[in-house]
C-alpha cells in the first residue's frame, strides 16, 4: 500500500473484497503531482462491523487505516481531557488504542501484499508494468582509460577512477561526482570542462567554489594546465561598481575556464524575460495540482495546501526576482555559459520541496534563496543543452535523508 505505479482501480477492489462491500460503496483517488491518496467510502460503512471490528478499530476504521497506509503514516488515537474553569481542553495519545490500530494497519498491508498476487491476471499486469518502467536498465560502466588529456602538465597523471569520473560527466552530461574528501574532485572538475571545451561539447564552462577556496582552486587549476585561458572573479571585481566590467569580459572572452564563488555566483542574475518564464512555469505546476483534485467538497485539505504551498512560491520568486537585491546590465543567460561545476554542492540542498508531509527530516518546506537561484539557473542549462550543463561535486550529497538525494536529483 503507498505504492505509486499500482492503479487506484486495485486499490479500490482491494477494499471491496476484503471489507465485503460493493463496488460503488466506495472510491478511491491518487493526485499524482502531490503524491496523495484519498479513500472516500459511502455514508455509513465507516461504522460497519467490518470496517471498525475485524479490519479497524472502534476509533480508527479500516478506511481510514488504508488511507493513511496508502500516504505513508500511522494512526495515532488521542483522548480529550476537560480543562478546567478557564483552562483549554488538552489531548493525550491513548497509547493501548494506538498500539491497537497499528496492529490492524499492519495486518492490512500485509493482505494487500498477498492479495495484489492472487489473481493470475492482476499479478501478471502488476510484475509486467513493474519490469518494463522500473526493471529494465542495467547501468552503465563508464572507462576512461583512452583519454590522453592534451595541453595537461606532464608532471601530473590522472588516477584511473578520475579518468572514468571525467569520460561519464563527457557521455552522459549531468553528473554528480560523490567522491570522497582527498579523491581529487578539483582535479576531475577541471579535466572534464577542458575535455569539453576542447572537443566542443562546452564553449564556455563556468567553476563556482565555496567563498574561502576561489584562491586554492584557481592555483590548482593552472597548475593542472598552465597555460589555460582563466578568468577569476575576485571579491573585488564583485564590487558594485566593477560587476559590469566583470560581466562584459566573461561573455566576450573565450576562456577556457571562469571561476568565482557560491556568493558571487548568486548575485549573477536571470534576464527578467526567463525569470517571468520560469515564475509561470512554477505556478502552472500548482495550477495542474488544483485541477487536478476533482472533488472540492471532499478535498478540502488537500485544495487549502496546494493554494497555500503556491501562495508561498510566488512570494519567493518576487522576492527573489526584486530590482533592490541584484543590479541589471547583463544576466546569466546572456553570458553564453553552458557548463557550470559545483563544488561543494551540499551547500544548495536547502531547497523547497512541496510535499503533503510534515516534519521529515531532509525535507525542506522552506528553502533558501541560493538554492533556489540554482534551480532556475539549472533550468536555463537544461533548456539550452537538454540532459547536459551541470555538475555537481561533494563527498556528503546525501547526510541524513533521501529527501536530500531527492533534491541532489531535481
């Protein structure tokens, strides 16, 4: 149960044959873009015998227990205590209740993974669906071991996990290099945007570093490759009145590499022209999500959040779209970048994520502005090379949760 890919139509004979009830006494509804579940039986066979003693609780019945089975949460009964004379009612988890509906859940989904295989032709259409859009890629080995690397210093040579590192970010495009500290990952950075500017597959790639290391990569950069054509954007080039400047030499050179930092990254701005596109695009998703609930009577909640959660979305990209926080002349897409290396891209996973759930660990309903900026900028790269552009480079892209790894992946 909570399955994504199982049809809700399977979801629903589930609970007309195990609870006993007929097809039209009970619906059910899966809103794809929010990841939500709705089980809506008939007035009246919530209180049934078998949906409150065999398969529920008195205080939690099996509809509502497939519920929230299906949205991936456990029941948990609360009992009202009286406040006093000028004291508001307080709420107590009834622990023996609790434990009680859990128990029954747990039976549910453990029925509904033998039911889903007794009926030959059910089981068939479930493993046929599941083998042809999740079972059927074998990953790719990448070997790097032709690559010659010209133009290199002679005194250095590349390991092999770096070579095999650098021909994946030139054959597949976006690449997250998860290498440990000590790996080399600056090293594989810079071989792979001069490997791609070199064979065309990049005309102008761009290195953004964390504030504290733009001088130690810039150093290690030319002594990979000692002649390289490098643009480094100090703190003072970032300066108000020399960004202009700044700006103007990164589109007309033809460097074979520009580095700058995460901050100086962020102050770069969208055109207001992709900006307006890409608010638009934003609340088209909401607006898909709200169309998309049919029932507003019955789904209410569901309609409250999703019109919250756009609300909110819309206040960031004007806030972030504002004339006061960056200055105009030329913007990121008028730079002619079309690669852009990350390092340390742990730093930007505090990115807002719509999601029904609350308090998950990993899971941002916030987000920060730089994170954000990235993921516009990201939808430039994608727009101008699809599949191509980006690469990010940290020995932590995933600490404690897969909303993280969720994140890394959008």
């Amino acid at each position: 149960l909570g399955t994504p890919w199982i049809p809700a139509k399977d979801v629903q004979r589930f609970l007309v044959e195990t609870i006993g009830i007929a097809p039209s006494s009970v619906s059910v509804e899966y809103v794809r873009k929010e990841a939500l579940w709705k089980v809506r039986p008939a007035s009246g066979y919530r209180t049934s015998a078998a949906a409150i003693s065999e398969y529920g609780t008195e205080d939690v019945d099996a509809f509502t227990l497939v519920e929230q089975a299906l949205n991936m949460r456990s029941p948990t009964v609360r009992r009202r205590i009286p406040g006093g004379p000028g004291e508001s009612d307080t709420y107590v988890v009834d622990q023996e209740a609790t434990l009680l509906a859990r128990e029954k859940q747990a039976e549910l989904k453990a029925r509904f993974g033998d039911w889903a295989f007794e009926d030959p032709e059910r089981s068939e259409r479930l493993v046929c669906h599941y083998n042809e859009h999740f079972n059927n890629l074998r990953l790719r080995e990448f070997d790097g071991e032709h690559l010659t690397f010209p133009r290199m210093s002679s005194a250095i040579t590349m390991r092999p996990h770096q070579k095999h590192a650098i021909w994946r970010n030139m054959s597949s495009g976006n690449t997250l290099l998860a290498h440990v500290v000590g790996a080399g990952k600056t090293f594989t950075m810079v071989s792979a945007g001069m490997e791609m500017k070199r064979t065309g597959l990049a005309q102008k790639p761009l290195y953004v570093v964390p504030n504290h290391m733009l001088e130690q990569f810039s150093r290690e950069f030319l002594v990979l490759y000692p002649d390289a054509n490098l643009l480094v954007a100090t703190k003072q080039d970032l300066a108000k009145a020399r960004r202009q400047l700044l700006k103007a030499r990164m589109a007309t050179g033809d460097w074979d590499g520009i580095v700058m930092t995460h901050s100086s990254f962020e102050k770069i701005a969208m055109s207001p022209g992709f900006q307006a596109r890409f608010l638009a695009d934003q609340l088209a998703e909401y607006e898909e999500l709200l169309a998309s609930v049919e029932d507003r009577s019955l789904s209410r909640n569901i309609t409250k959040r999703i019109e919250k959660l756009k609300a909110g979305r819309k206040a960031k990209l004007k806030e972030m779209t504002g004339s006061g926080a960056k200055d105009g002349g030329l913007f990121f897409d008028e730079l002619g970048i079309d690669q852009v290396f990350i390092d340390e891209a742990h730093m930007y996973k505090n990115l807002e994520t719509p999601t029904k759930m609350d308090r998950v660990a990993g899971i941002q309903t916030g987000g920060s502005n730089r994170a954000f900026d990235l993921l516009m900028k990201a939808r430039y790269l994608q727009s101008r090379t699809p599949g191509r552009g980006l690469t990010f480079a940290t020995g932590t892209p995933v600490s404690n949760s897969l909303g993280e790894m969720y994140t890394m992946m959008r």
